[in-house]
C-alpha cells in the first residue's frame, strides 16, 4: 500500500494491574490507506476501543510504532499529540465529552480558537448547520437530547477538516433510530471532507457500511476483511 494514511507496526499495548502487566494489545501491524473507511468489530474486551486511542495518540503504546500522515506518534510528547490531533484527526466518543457551561457553537469553535483558525465561530456555525442544529447553537448540553449532544460532537469532530475521523461506538447511548441518523452523518462528513474513517462498532449494519472490516479477539486482529459492495448511505436528518 503506498504511503498509507495510518501505519502500525508490531505495536502492544500493556498496562499494570495488582497481580502484574496484563496484554491489552499484541503485535498489531496494520496499513490503512487515504480515504478508507474501517470497521474495527469484536467482542467486548478485545482491544477496539484501545487500538482506536492508541491511533488517534490518546493512549501510548507499549511497544511497536505508530504513524499516521508521516509522523511517529510514537516519539511526540502530549503537547506534541495535541498539536497533531488539534490540525488533523477529529474523534468522537460514545460519550460526548461536550463542555457543561458552553453553548454548542462555543463547544465547536473552542477548538478551532486554540487552532488560531480565523473565522472560528463562522465555520463552527456552519458545521453544526450541516449536521441539521442551525436552530441549537446558543442551547447549552443539558438542554438538547443525546443525539443531538453527539451531533454537536461530531461537528466539533469535523470543524478543523481533518484528514483522519476516528469514532469510539458513537451510537452507543443513542436509541436505534437517533443512532441511523448519526450513522448517516457520520459517513456525510467523511465524504464532505473526503477523509479517512476508522470506527469501533458493536453495530452489525454500521460495520456493513465500510469498506473494510477489522475482527478483534483477545488483543489481537483475527481478520482484516474487504468488501466490495459497502451498504449504501442514508443522508435524511432526522429531528
């Protein structure tokens, strides 16, 4: 594959535990390319969730190395990460981590004003129009629903156009209908930004819906599967 987007190389990941290191991850190599959309799936406990916090630098591997648009993330520091992250990669929680006592524009453009991005509000204003909230952006957390919460995060994801979107089960706190309508944003934005998608999911029908699809089990990727035919995109918003 050339000049992948995203490069791991027999990375691990352990952390300590009371009766010693437990294995997290183990020897996970793995090349995606620009504009590919990956499904990593698999039980609970086998090392999604880490694998997408080792990509986006969030967790530090144990070993291997890690590169993503040619930078070893694994030699940066924090600030270093949170620079990279800040200009090039948008992730999205099944938790929403939005700001409390912030409006919805303001939780888009912060980051966009730490990025020195001229017109923040503008274009903060902008993406939470494009995700269907043009009429919440003066409305604070506690006062919209949970799909609504995790549209203001994925603009907040989209915002500074990133190359690279990771999302950690971000339909699981939503009920079956608001999680269809976050699936459709979701794969919108990477194709209004023509970028790269990587996603845990438990979600048999989001998972159909990439290009690829990566079976974890006990640390380890057990299948790397393509598919020719994705399942095609819904692009309704909901209320």
């Amino acid at each position: 594959m050339p000049n992948p987007i995203l490069s791991l190389r027999d990375v691990s990941l352990s952390l300590m535990a009371q009766a010693g290191p437990v294995d997290i991850l183990r020897a996970i190599s793995l090349d995606v390319a620009q504009g590919e959309t990956i499904g990593l799936v698999g039980p609970s406990g086998s090392g999604k969730s880490s694998l997408l916090m080792l990509m986006a630098g969030l967790e530090h591997a144990s070993g291997g190395q890690i590169t993503a648009m040619g930078q070893d993330l694994t030699t940066m520091n924090e600030d270093a990460l949170a620079r990279f992250r800040r200009g090039n990669m948008g992730v999205v929680f099944q938790s929403f981590h939005l700001i409390p006592t912030m409006t919805a524009l303001e939780n888009v453009a912060t980051p966009l004003e730490l990025a020195n991005v001229p017109d923040a509000f503008a274009r903060a204003a902008a993406e939470l129009q494009a995700v269907g909230l043009g009429e919440r952006l003066r409305h604070y957390p506690s006062q919209l629903s949970g799909g609504e919460q995790q549209r203001v995060a994925l603009a907040r994801a989209a915002a500074p156009r990133p190359a690279l979107f990771l999302a950690d089960e971000p339909t699981g706190n939503l009920d079956s209908a608001t999680g269809q309508t976050i699936m459709d944003l979701l794969f919108d934005l990477r194709d209004r930004h023509g970028a790269t998608l990587v996603l845990v999911t438990h979600a048999p029908e989001l998972a159909a819906r990439c290009d690829r699809v990566l079976r974890m089990a006990d640390g380890q990727i057990i299948s790397d599967q393509r598919q020719t035919t994705p399942a095609p995109c819904h692009t309704e918003v909901s209320a």
